[in-house]
C-alpha cells in the first residue's frame, strides 16, 4: 500500500455490507425531505415497529427526529444542506416505542454525478454521556438566554444581559457589532477576569470598526453562517489593525466563533466569542457543537435586537408626539423667571399591560395674558401612550383658546370639564357608547409680577411647593376640586371649582409637579416604595436646599433627582420664581369727563419718558392712549353698567325659596368703583341687606359678601370714573384703561361719513398686541407697545 487511495481501491468492500454492518444509523432523504433509505441499525437506532419498508417516501420526520422543533428543526437542517453545507448537532428524538433519546447526529449533501444535489444523507447515533451532558448544559443556556433577552426591550440592556450570560460561562471575550446608517459600530465588549484591552487597540464601545476581507467576523457576514475557527496558531486571520493583533496576542487568544446577526431578511450586525488564555479551562478551542450553539443563540439575539429596535422606534415615535405638544420655547416674561422638564418613564411592565412606552399625558404651558399677566398651567391625563398624549394636546390647545378670553382660573376650569366630558366614547352618528370620558388633574394659575397676586383653580391635582425665606411647604388649597370630567350631569352635592388667591413674596419660588416625581418611587435598597409623604419629605428638602442660588433651573433639576429611583409614571416639573424686585407701574383715576383726555395723555408722556422709552415710540404710544382713554370716557359717562349675577353651586332649601318675599329696595347711586372692585377714594360701601336672587325667585335675609360693594347696580348712577394703568417691562410697556362698562369693544369698518369707527383700527395697526377683558365691575382695554424702535 503506498497512499489511502490505493488501499482504498485494493480493499472494495459491497456497499450494502459498509450500510448493514456500521454501527451508526443512515438515513437518506430527497429533496422534499422524504425516505429514500434506511439502513439496520437505523431501524433498530429508532426503534421503529413493523416493515420498515413501507415508509419509503415517507417524511423523515415519521422517524421521530427533533422531538419538540419538529418541523421547524427539519426546516433549517434541510436548507442548510440543500444549499451545499454540512449540519452537525445533538436534537432529541422520540423513537417509535415512545421512549426518548438524545441523538448526535450529521448531515450532508447528497450529489448526483454531475454536481446536483439530489437530496441528503443523516448519519445519527446516540449522543455519550458528555455529549449528553454538554448539550444539557448548552440547553439551559439556550433557556436562560432567552428569558434575559425577553425581560427588556431597551437595545443596550438586551446587549447586555447576552454578554454578561455568555462570559465567562462561554467565552472569555466577547463582541457585538451593530450597523448604523451603513457603518458598523461596537455596541458591546465583555472582557473575563476584569481584562481591559490596552488603549487603541481594539475598538471601544461606540466607536466605529472595520473588518478587514478574511476576518472571521467579515466572513460570517458575508456568508450569512456562522464561522469557527478552532485554532488561531493553525489558523491565523486578519485582524483590523496591528494594535489589535498584538492586543490578541497579550490576551492569549486560541480560538473564535463569529455569528452574523440576521432577522427578518435584513443583517444587523455580528456576535463574535473568543477564548483565550485569560482562564482556567480545559478546553480552549470551540468546534462544530460550539457553532449550532452560537449560531443558535444569535439568531435569538438577533430577533430580540429586532424588537427592540422596533421598540425604540414606536417609543421615539411617541415621544416625539409627546414633546411637539409641549412649549418648544418658553418665553419670555417680566418679573417671572421659568425652568421645566418632561420626563418620560423607562420602559418597564406594570399591572400586566405589558412593556409599554410610559409616554403619558402630562404637560406644562406658559400662556402670555394681558398686560404682562400670565397663564400658568400644569395637568396629567388619566392613563399612558399615544392615546393620553393626543388627549394631552388636545386639552392644552383648548386651554389655551379659553384662555385668551380672559376668564377667570374657575370659569376656565367650568369650560375645561365640559369639555372632557363631551369626548365620552361615541359612535360614527354620535351616539353615546359605553365607557367613561378622558379624565384629568390641572391646575389652572394667572399671575401678575406687578400686584404679585396669584389668582388659580385647581381639578384635583398636587399642591405646589412654595419656597420662600428658606422655608419650603406645599401651598394650601381651600378648594381642591375634582378631576376633570369626573363630575356628571346632574349630579348634586359635588362642588364646582372655586378660585383661591395669595401674594408671592418677592423672590419666592413655585414648584408646580405631577404625581410621577411622587407616586410610586422604588426604595433605594429595593424594599417597596416610598410613601407619598417621604417622596415629599425629600422633595422639599432637595429644593430649599438649592433655592439659595436664586436659579430656577438649579430648582428644576434638583426637584427631578430628588426622589432616587426609577419613576413608575411619567412626570412633568415646572419652576416660577417671582422677581425680587417691584416692577415699574402706575395708577390713576380720572372723572369720565372729555377733558380728562388730555390728562391722562400727559401722565402717560410724563411716565414713558421718566422710563426712557424713544420720543418717537412716546408719540404713538400716546396717540393710542388718547384713541382708548376716549372709548372710556363715552362708555363710562353714558353707559350703566348691569348688576352682578350671583353663581350658586348649591341647591337652597325648598322652604327658604318658599319663604317671605322681600319688596324690592331700590338703591341709591354711589361712585364707581376703581379697577379690580376697590371702591373710590372717600367712598364707603352701602349698608344693609343684600337682594338676592336664586331662580328667580328674591331671598329675604340673605347676605353675600360684595354685593354691596360700589359700582354692581349703575342703573342711576352719575359721572362715572375710568382708570388708567401704566406698566413698564424689560422691553414693552402695556397700557390699561378700565372703565365701568361691560361690553367689550370691537373693530368695525367706518363709513366715509362716519364721525368715529377708527381708534381701534390705529391701535390694531400701531400696538404689538392689543385686546380687552371683562372685569368685576366693567372691562379693560390694553395695548402692549416696544419700549424701543417702531414696530406695527
């Protein structure tokens, strides 16, 4: 014998002897997976009962090979060999007496003579106790992978959870390479025994890599398999630099398995393992068991990978969604400095809803008023995702169209709750279906930097902390309210949302939040929650102790730390802080008498000149002073002005409206009174009993607060009064005019032969902004102008 292939020639041995006497079981399949052949110790391997020979072109699957992935198993090692590669792996079998076995098992191609592949070829025999053994092992891998993978669908903390399992269990390195728009990028690297690779060697987290042709890792992508390489002395490969060679030589490296990382037709990426001499281990080289358990667990990786990219997207999505219904801008105001933040929850599963995007309904708004008032505001909608963000944008834009009439913090919170109740589940013809309307928690406030009144409603939210002298509590609501569209039609004894007003001290600050920075916070040591009283035990202190800087920001951040913890919900923190010094204002009275135009024209051009405005911006300020002051003295000196109407929100007693009536008392004339119901210099309310109606129907004896105040029943009053107000800001000033009639001006079209028509049109044209509000004892009239440079 001089070579194996003439030994080979020499020794023929009948084929049928090889099949019949090898103690290994052969079976061979078409294409279709379908018996073609069976050898003895096949039939006796699987136990199969009765003529063999009647499952000729039968499925290979009636064997009872790959017990548990049946068909799907099947699938996979058929293509694979079809395709002209080899399959090697351990399956467990359920043989025809019913008994399981765990099988070792080798596929192959089967090729006609002229190259085709006709079908395959399964050599199988049972698998040894450290077959057995190992694949046991490999198995619960296998499970535990899958259960760290299906616990999050974050990207990094999948990665993570993969590398932490698989070193050094597995492997001694490990790698994985994500693409991001068209580059490769390392999103993790996992070193056994604390190993850190020297600097500028291999390629950091974040940092962009590249493979170079014949790479291991290249060639699994490129291929779409998984590619071993048993021994790097045997086998050496390219690496990406020389740095990284010499890096793979300190550690020791013996052998590497790379596993591209393919779902749903597109390739994401490449895991690669790598064993080196950083251990202890028996065995330092990975082989074909080592490939089918890795390319097993990357194609996990990869589906799990999928997901959470799918899960990024839609939660990018929402939260996108969420912040375009956010001020993008807060502006910019006088005598008020504002900070905000919206935090969204991280992913997480709660109340058996599944992973959710804990994008919520919360929001903030910083609404400009007249004459340098502002609208603050701060709610949550009942409830998560996209559904309680629309409902979110929803609501803001409708308080903020209410908000432009200049109604009061409670009538706004009237019209908002009517509102909510009209979105209850209805069908396409507007029939009422079952279910409950969106509900909300808001809080409604209008602040004035110059009086410092803060004037709000509240429906059912958390009181904000107020930090002033070093001193921080929760503001106390005489009227919490109720949630927004909780309250029915028709529902008696619940009450209707009432204002509340304080004065800020000068430099106090406000922290408006919702339930998220508070409710259901994880103890630091992971026993429970904090209470909602230690949630805000610790809020507090985390903002007075940072108030001192006088930075609303500072507040901001410091409230959004201040309970350690991953939020449950998610949460939205606004920060006011007052100015501590008094803004610019002025205030007179004047008798609406034709005359007292000219006067109220020279206190302006005196005031906007002692504030340094141009001489230019003070003539057309003052033109437009003369246009409005002259409004006001007509209206005001020819014009009574109705009695107030009085808003119960409760049902009075049957027999106190069945009682004696009253005649009705005619009252005497008493001067006007001055802006905001402050009765005129000299003048003292009427005494006596007030007249009051309820359904129209008078109550003898009833007294409210107010009624008898000056300027509610004008029916035969004399000359009256207008006031004008003068404010100053850090670039405009804003005009008031405040007269005791309460129908509100409007822009017309003149005639040629009309007389008037024209002075709301000038100030249209001429004020940066301008409009009116309803008062409690007649209206005003405001412009805004820039302190500096003409602008119409």
């Amino acid at each position: 014998m001089t070579s194996w292939g003439e030994a080979a020639f020499d020794a023929y041995l009948p084929a049928d002897m090889v099949l019949g006497q090898a103690d290994i079981g052969v079976v061979v399949a078409d294409r279709l997976s379908n018996l073609l052949f069976l050898n003895e110790y096949a039939v006796r391997l699987f136990r199969l009962p009765g003529d063999v020979r009647q499952l000729a072109g039968s499925p290979v699957l009636s064997l009872g090979l790959f017990a548990g992935d049946d068909l799907r198993k099947l699938e996979d090692v058929a293509g694979q060999v079809l395709r002209g590669r080899s399959w090697e792996g351990t399956f467990e079998s359920i043989r025809g007496d019913g008994s399981r076995a765990l099988m070792r098992a080798v596929a192959v191609p089967l090729r006609h003579p002229g190259g085709d592949i006709d079908g395959m070829v399964i050599l199988a025999r049972v698998a040894s106790n450290r077959d057995g053994q190992l694949q046991q092992e490999r198995i619960a891998l296998l499970e535990r992978v899958g259960e760290r993978l299906a616990g999050s669908l974050e990207i990094g903390t999948t990665l993570k959870h993969v590398a932490e399992m698989l070193v050094p269990q597995f492997a001694d390195h490990c790698f994985i390479d994500l693409f991001q728009g068209g580059q490769l990028f390392r999103r993790v690297m996992r070193h056994a025994s604390d190993w850190v690779p020297p600097p500028g060697t291999w390629a950091q987290v974040g940092e962009q890599i590249h493979y170079p042709e014949g790479h291991f890792c290249q060639q699994a992508m490129a291929r779409l398999d998984t590619v071993v390489v048993t021994d790097l002395d045997v086998e050496p490969r390219p690496a990406p630099s020389a740095e990284s060679m010499a890096a793979a030589r300190e550690a020791g490296l013996t052998s590497v398995v790379a596993a591209p990382l393919y779902a749903r037709g597109e390739l994401l990426g490449v895991m690669s393992l790598a064993l080196s001499r950083l251990t202890d281990r028996e065995d330092r080289n990975y082989g074909a068991p080592d490939r089918d358990l890795i390319g097993a667990i990357a194609s996990r990786v990869a589906v799990a990978i999928d997901n959470a990219m799918l899960f990024e997207t839609e939660r990018a999505t929402a939260l996108a969604f969420q912040k375009s219904l956010l001020p993008q801008v807060i502006p910019d105001l006088d005598g008020l400095e504002v900070a905000c933040r919206y935090v969204p929850a991280k992913p997480l599963e709660a109340q058996g809803q599944g992973i959710q995007t804990q994008v919520g309904g919360d929001w903030y708004d910083i609404i400009p008023l007249s004459a340098g008032r502002v609208g603050i505001v701060i709610g949550d909608v009942e409830g998560r995702g996209a559904r309680a963000a629309a409902i979110m944008g929803q609501l803001r834009a409708a308080l903020r169209a209410f908000a432009q009439d200049e109604k009061s913090p409670a009538d706004i919170m009237r019209k908002l709750d009517e509102w909510c109740r009209s979105l209850a589940p209805a069908d396409e013809a507007g029939v009422p279906l079952a279910g409950d309307p969106p509900t909300a928690s808001c809080i409604y406030v209008i602040y004035d930097a110059w009086s410092r009144e803060l004037t709000f409603a509240n429906a059912g939210h958390d009181a904000p902390l107020l930090v002033s002298g070093g001193q921080s509590r929760q503001l106390e609501f005489q009227h919490k309210g109720v949630l927004l569209g909780v309250r029915g039609k028709g529902i008696r004894g619940l009450p209707t949302y009432k204002e509340q007003t304080i004065v800020v001290p000068p430099g106090a600050i406000l922290v408006f939040f919702t339930d998220g920075l508070t409710d259901r916070r994880t103890r630091a040591d992971g026993s429970g929650h904090y209470t909602e009283d230690e949630a805000l035990q610790m809020l507090q202190h985390a903002v007075r102790a940072v108030a001192a800087s006088g930075d609303a920001d500072a507040v901001a951040t410091a409230a959004e730390f201040a309970v350690p913890g991953d939020i449950d919900d998610d949460m939205a923190i606004l920060v006011v802080k007052s100015s501590p010094a008094e803004l610019a204002s002025i205030e007179r009275s004047f008798p609406a008498e034709p005359i007292m135009v000219s006067e109220a024209r020279r206190l302006a051009a005196q005031t906007f000149g002692s504030w340094g405005m141009d001489a230019e911006q003070i003539e057309l300020a003052c033109l437009l002073v003369s246009e409005v002051v002259t409004n006001a003295v007509l209206h005001a000196a020819v014009t009574p002005s109705p009695g107030r109407k009085l808003d119960f929100d409760f049902d009075l007693d049957p027999v106190i409206r069945s009682g004696p009536v009253a005649p009705p008392r005619t009252p005497e004339p008493v001067p006007a009174a001055r802006p905001g119901g402050r009765p005129a210099a000299g003048v003292r309310a009427a005494a006596g009993p007030a007249r009051v109606s309820v359904q129209g129907v008078p109550v003898q004896g009833a007294s409210v607060p107010g009624w008898d105040e000056p300027g509610l029943d004008a029916g035969r009053l004399g000359p009256r009064e207008f006031a004008l107000r003068l404010r100053r800001g850090a670039n405009a000033v804003w005009v008031e005019v405040f007269d005791p009639d309460l129908r509100l001006p409007r822009i017309r079209t003149a005639a040629e032969t009309d007389e008037g028509g024209r002075g709301l049109y000038l100030v249209e044209q001429l004020a940066t902004r301008w409009g009116s509000r309803p008062t409690t004892d007649g209206k005003a009239v405001w412009f805004e102008m820039p302190r500096s440079g003409y602008r119409p």
